[in-house]
C-alpha cells in the first residue's frame, strides 16, 4: 500500500510584500555589512530627501579594533563635494538609525565596487510645485493696466502676465 507524502495545508490569509522579502534582504544586506537591513529599505527616511536624491549606501566595513564602522556611499562626480561638507550630519542620521555611534566615518565613492555598471546612481526630480497665485491687489492693478485693451483674448493675457510681473510677494524657496 502507498502512502502519500504528508502536504502542507496553504495558507489563506495574505501576507504583506515585506514580511515576504524580509529574510533575503536581510540576507544581502549583511552580507554587504548592513547589520540593519533598515538602513537599506529606509535611506530616504534616513537619510534625508536632500542626501537621498544624489548618494546611496554601498557597504558597512567594520575595523579590526571595532572602533567604529565606515559607511561607504556611491555618488556622482559633481555631487561629491556637496556630500562631502554634510557628512557629520550624515554620520549622525545613520548613527541615530542604529541606535548608538556605530559608524565612526564616512566614505564618499564615486564608482561602484564591483564595476562602473553598478555605479550609476539613481536621481530623483524635485517635486513639482504648484504654481504660485498673484496677491489680489496684483490683479487689481493688472486689470487696470489692460482696461484699454480691446481684444479679449489679449487682454486676458496681458492681465495674467502684469499680474506676475507686479506682484512683489518673495518667491518660495524649494528643496535643495
């Protein structure tokens, strides 16, 4: 008589994509010297938008008086001077990921370890921004400019273009 292999029932409920790729993540991240795989999955977060948009995480080394780690991070050319006067507080975002001083400095590559295949980096556009309205006394003082104006279509054009030009509100600043 042959008895069949014993089967696992399956599994109903779902599962979040996370929880699925956790131990694989895990897995190269520290076989990259990433003890917190979070400093990975959350290098925005961690990092900070600005730092983010130009520099990733390569590898964490580890000395051997275990006196502190060395991050290194993969950037382009041109924005490596920048990376470089805001690595204290780089060091101080990551430290504070790890929950206690574990990297001791900061390494700024330009080329990835394995090849100039892998070093390109991925750029993010900056947000875009929603255009900014005129103050109402721009538009008032617009329209009056234009009153003169026979042709609606013209004058409509005109009325937005004096609105901006007169309007002396400061222009926001966006992220750099």
């Amino acid at each position: 008589m042959a008895t069949t292999p014993h089967r696992r029932p399956y599994r109903r409920s779902a599962q979040r994509a996370s929880t699925l790729l956790e131990q694989q993540i895990r897995r190269v991240g520290e076989s990259r010297g990433f003890a917190v795989s979070r400093l990975l999955t959350h290098w925005p977060e961690i990092a900070g938008p600005d730092i983010a948009a130009i520099a990733r995480p390569v590898n964490v080394r580890y000395g051997r008086g275990s006196m502190g780690a060395t991050l290194t991070v993969l950037t382009t050319g041109a924005q490596a001077p920048m990376l470089e006067m805001q690595k204290d507080k780089l060091r101080e975002r990551v430290n504070a990921c790890y929950g206690y001083n574990a990297i001791s400095r900061i390494r700024i590559t330009q080329t990835a370890p394995t090849g100039f295949s892998d070093g390109a980096v991925e750029f993010t556009p900056a947000p875009k921004q929603a255009p900014r309205q005129p103050t109402p006394q721009a538009v008032t003082a617009a329209r009056a400019s234009t009153s003169d104006v026979t042709d609606p279509g013209l004058r409509a054009a005109l009325e937005r273009l004096g609105s901006h030009v007169l309007d002396t509100t400061p222009t926001p600043k966006g992220p750099k």
